[in-house]
C-alpha cells in the first residue's frame, strides 16, 4: 500500500456522514439520482455546513502538510523531477476526490504504483532522457482509460479476484525494490546502468570503496530521525522533522561543497498542458503494464476507501471509485501527472484530522499549488541522500510485517502466494508480478476445489439426536456393507476424476452420497455421477443420493439425469436414505454368514433398527 496504516482514533465529532448506497436516494426523482451518479460532488456540496467547511479546511492544511515531502519523494521513485510528485498531488488529488465516492480518501502519487511506473517505463526509455516523461504520460493515460471504462462497465467486483496475499506480496517486494533503488543516493555512489535488483546489489557491494561519507552520514541521519520521531508520536509531521534534521547535517558537513547532491528547485508554474504519445508502438509496449498498473490502482483505492468507511460508517461505491480513479489518471495525464492511487497515510490522516467532505482534499491540492507557485526554491536546498533516507522509510512501511507473519502461520497455500509473488517483484518485470501472484492464486484454488472431501459418515449411538458424524473424528464404527459420504466441494469437471477414484475403494458396496456439503453439479459431475451409479449397481452395490441442494441439482434434473439414475435413488434425508436398504443389507450379511442383529459393526441395522422416524435426524449436519 502507498504507506503505513494509520493508527486507530474516535471518529470526528459533529459528524454529518450520509450513508451513501448503490441503488441511490429513496425519495430523489430518477433524474436528479442519475445526476448525482454523473456529478457526485453535487451531492456533497449541498449538504455542506459552516461548520463542514471549516473541519475541512483545517484537515486540508495538515493533508497539504503531509503530502509536500511525499510528492517530491515519490516522483523521484518514479524517476521524474520532484515538480511531477507535486503536479499529480494537484490534479489527480481534486479529480479523483469530486468523482469518488469516498468522502475521506486522499488519491494522488502513491509508493507502489510510483515503482511501478519506474520499473515499467525504465525499460524503454533512461531516466531524464527526453522520452521518458512522453511514455509516463502515455502510460497514466492508458491506466486512465482502462479504470474508467471498467467503471463504466460496472466492473467493480474485478478487484476481489485479486487476493490479499497477493497485494501483501507485491507490496512488501516493491518495497524492498524502492528502497534498493535508493542506495545510489544513500552511499553517493554512482552505479552505471545497474538497475534490477540483483544487478543494483552487485554493482553497490563492488563500489562501496566509493562510499561518500558526507552523503551516507545525511541519509542516515535522515533515516533514524524518521523513524525516531513517527515512534515518538505519528501524528507529528515526521517527514518535514526528518528532511529538517537532514538538511541540517548536510549544511554541518558543507553541502554541496563537499559533495552532497541537491534535490534542486521545482519549477515553480501551473502544471503545463501536454498530449499523451499514444501511437501503436506505445500502446503495445504499455499495454500489459498499463492493465496490471490500473488494477493495482484500483485495488489500493477500493481497499482504502473502504477501510475508511468502515470508520466513518460510510459505504462505498466500488464503481464510482473505479470512475473517480480513471478520470483522474485520464486528465493527470494531459497535465504532466504520473499514474496514482488511494494513500493510506494521507487518507487516515485526512479523516484523522476531522475532514468531512472532500473539500478538503480541494483545499490540500490548493495550498500545494500555491507552494509550488509563490515558493518554488523550497527544494533547492533538499539534500538527495535525505530525501533516500526519507524514501527507504516509506519503503519500509509497506512491508505490512504482521499480515506477513499471519499468512505464513495459517496457510501453507496463502504461504506459497505470497513468497511466489514476492519474488516475481524483485525479479521479474514488474507488471507480471502481480499476474504470477494471481496466477498462482488462481491455480492453488482450482487444485483445492478439484479435490473435494468424501468424509465418511455414520450415525452416533449415544447421540442419536445429532445424526450421522465424522466416523473416524468420533470414532463410530459403520457397517461394513453400507458406506455413507458426505461430499465437501462442489460436483464440476475438475473434480470428476478425483471422486471418481475415491468411489473406486467402495466397489460392491451400497454408497449413499449426502450433499449437504455441495453447492454445484455441472454436466460432467451429474454424467459420472451415472456412471458409478451403473459401475456399482453392476458390482452389487448401489449409489442413492440425499440431502443435495436444490439448486445443486438442476444441472441433473435438466438434463435427465436423475430420471435415468431413478428418482427412486434420491431421497431428502439420510434416514430414509438407510432406511430403503435394510433387505438389502439383510442379504449381504446372510450371504456372509452373519444376520443383520449379530453384525458386531454394524450401528445401522441393529435389534432397534431404523426405520422411519428412528435414529437420524432429518437434517444431517455438516461436523
């Protein structure tokens, strides 16, 4: 995520939140609700109170605070002159804060996505060249344009497809990428054309003899005081208190004089208007890069957005997010802005500091513009190795340490995402990172759902009232001719072949199938569900079915398939499931010598029996 997430507090007083929802205002006419989807700052504004306006401007000048040292740092991860940072915390900030639906939210230049960017256009284009900053443009344009039209197509759902994991493991790589990135500046050494993780490393340990000690003494002095001054109280503005501390140890040690590289002025006017090149060259170089950079956007803000939320009791609309988010990388494009997302920090900082409306953001984005314009010298004197020691800070709060722990203590498969994307990350192109961490994902859970449980079943003598059980958690003995399975997991073609071995161990037996465990039959389930009802049928046994969902089995009543199988096969519950085979069972013990009242294992057929209305319960249960 951009930062780290903010520590909890009570909620603002004399909140006016309005619990916004998806289907719109009950008593607003058609038009006005389609309006207030179209314009859904109109919404906002008129409900603003004296009082609103007044939370909100002090909220924005604490957001413009925070957001100053944040832009130039991040547009220096994204390889762009500091103005850039401060460009996209202006334009993207108010676009995406008026169309969102997100009243606390603060968009803008973020750390991942800032890594992104870098790690993908660096590839065609150096840092600093002229075509550089042409590609950034055309590759925010493009995310624009990918995050408006899911909007608009109503896509929102799109980002539950990526896991948690996924975004932990990206996150917590494009973190150590970030800070890697900034060794050059921390050491003062100059390291050629290194610039993949492994190469950056190799290249720092064979020059460290190069170390400039004025600039890695500013660095870290910078860096300690960081992290000294947000464990001392996190709502002090720890990024201004450490870039102070920095550069006054550079100005101790002589500055540039003695070798310490500046930050350098910004270039103090309006962000210039410019046209995304977006010839057919750029767009197939981009294209991937751009849809995983825009879902990795969207993911940032819909999460945050709705972490915020849930504080401000607010909820959110996943679409209008995805439309706020295109829109504003769409115009920040053609006003020289590189590619942004939600922040945690500045988000819960804005909320925090008793924001209302978005207003503040417009006022935080305002107040920075006016720096930039009447204040353009404020960076002129930022010592770079400070400015690294401030980065390599945020970089560490992306690495979320207690999730990471968490996920390799409960899941050895989360466990495996998020190391595979971890070092898909540092090694990989970045914009297949997160498709190697989806893609693995997306494999794990086709291997978990192709294997169902078959768990078998059978009814507890001294808790008859709680029905059939786990027989081997419980330890119930079962009757050795009658085999009853719950099935845990859906009926569909990836699992054919795994049921259809583990039916395999019950040739000759009478295997009764509970489904109070399966949500879903496709064709290819119900065909071998009629293929193992004839395979044992033929062998001497018998398949009978109970307890399935309705809707699990449309698929079979369709296409026929229960008709062919016998309705007489089927049965609502596990009792009269057991009950219809006792003759049979009678047999089979006759045939092996035994009667059914002496089988010593057998709890289904005993002197009490079960028939109808005895011994299991109607509704079996899932234990």
């Amino acid at each position: 995520m951009s930062a780290d997430t903010p520590p909890p507090s009570s909620p603002p007083p004399e909140s006016h939140e309005s619990t916004e929802t998806a289907e719109g205002p009950e008593h607003t006419s058609a038009a006005a609700y389609r309006l207030s989807r179209l314009l859904p700052f109109l919404g906002w504004m008129r409900q603003l109170s004296p009082g609103d306006a007044r939370s909100d401007l002090i909220a924005g000048l604490s957001g413009a605070v925070l957001v100053l040292p944040q832009g130039v740092a991040y547009a220096l991860i994204a390889g762009l002159p500091p103005a850039h940072g401060l460009y996209a915390a202006i334009v993207v900030a108010i676009i995406a804060g008026l169309f969102g639906s997100s009243r606390h939210m603060v968009s803008g230049p973020a750390a991942a996505i800032s890594m992104v960017v870098f790690g993908t256009v660096s590839t065609l284009a150096a840092p600093g060249s002229p075509e550089y900053l042409p590609l950034v443009l055309a590759l925010t344009c493009m995310v624009g344009i990918i995050q408006l039209s899911l909007g608009l197509m109503r896509m929102g759902a799109l980002v539950n497809l990526i896991s948690h994991t996924v975004v932990i493991g990206f996150t917590a790589g494009a973190g150590v990428l970030i800070a890697t990135s900034q060794l050059k500046h921390l050491f003062g050494i100059a390291l050629g054309d290194a610039s993949s993780f492994l190469g950056t490393w190799w290249a720092l340990l064979g020059h460290l003899g190069d170390t400039s000690w004025a600039t890695l003494i500013t660095g870290l002095s910078t860096l300690l005081s960081a992290v000294l001054v947000r464990r001392l109280n996190r709502k002090l503005p720890w990024m201004l208190v450490a870039m102070a501390v920095g550069c006054g140890v550079a100005a101790l040690l002589g500055g540039s004089a003695a070798g310490i590289p500046m930050v350098g002025a910004l270039s103090g006017s309006l962000p210039p208007f410019s046209l995304p090149p977006l010839g057919f060259d750029t767009l197939r170089s981009l294209g991937g890069a751009a849809f995983a950079l825009a879902v990795l956007g969207l993911i940032e803000a819909v999460s945050i957005a709705r972490a915020i939320g849930v504080r401000s009791h607010q909820r959110i609309d996943g679409n209008q997010e995805f439309i706020g988010q295109g829109l504003s990388n769409l115009a920040g494009s053609f006003f020289s802005c590189f590619a942004g997302s939600g922040s945690f920090t500045r988000s819960g900082a804005n909320y925090d500091a008793g924001a209302r409306t978005p207003l503040s953001v417009v006022v935080a984005a305002l107040i920075v513009l006016a720096v930039l314009l009447l204040v353009p010298d404020v960076t002129a004197w930022l010592p770079l190795p400070a400015m690294a020691g401030l980065i390599m800070v945020i970089a560490a709060n992306l690495i979320e340490v207690a999730h990471i722990r968490q996920i390799l203590a409960v899941s050895r498969e989360e466990a495996v995402v998020l190391v595979i994307t971890f070092l898909a990350t540092l090694l990989l192109p970045l914009e297949f990172a997160i498709f190697a961490g989806v893609l693995v994902s997306l494999v794990l859970y086709l291997n978990r759902t192709s294997r169902p449980r078959l768990v078998e079943m059978a009814p507890d003598p001294e808790h008859p009232e709680l029905g059939v059980r786990n027989a081997e958690r419980y330890q119930l003995a079962q009757c050795r001719e009658v085999v009853i399975l719950r099935v845990d997991g859906s009926l569909f073609f990836g699992a054919v072949d795994h049921v259809q071995r583990k039916l395999a161990r019950y040739t000759g037996k009478h295997v009764i199938l509970l489904g109070t465990g399966c949500n879903f039959i496709d064709i290819a389930g119900a065909e071998m569900l009629e293929i193992e009802q004839r395979r044992l049928r033929d062998a001497g046994g018998s398949l009978s079915m109970c307890g399935f969902r309705m809707y699990a089995l449309e698929v079979m009543e369709r296409g026929g398939f229960l008709e062919r199988m016998g309705r007489e096969n089927y049965f609502h519950t596990a009792e009269a499931a057991i009950a219809s085979l006792r003759d049979s069972v009678a047999e089979a013990h006759r045939a092996h010598g035994d009667q059914p009242a002496a089988c010593p294992d057998c709890q289904l057929f005993g002197p009490a029996g079960i028939g109808p209305g005895q011994g299991v319960r109607l509704t079996p249960p899932l234990a």
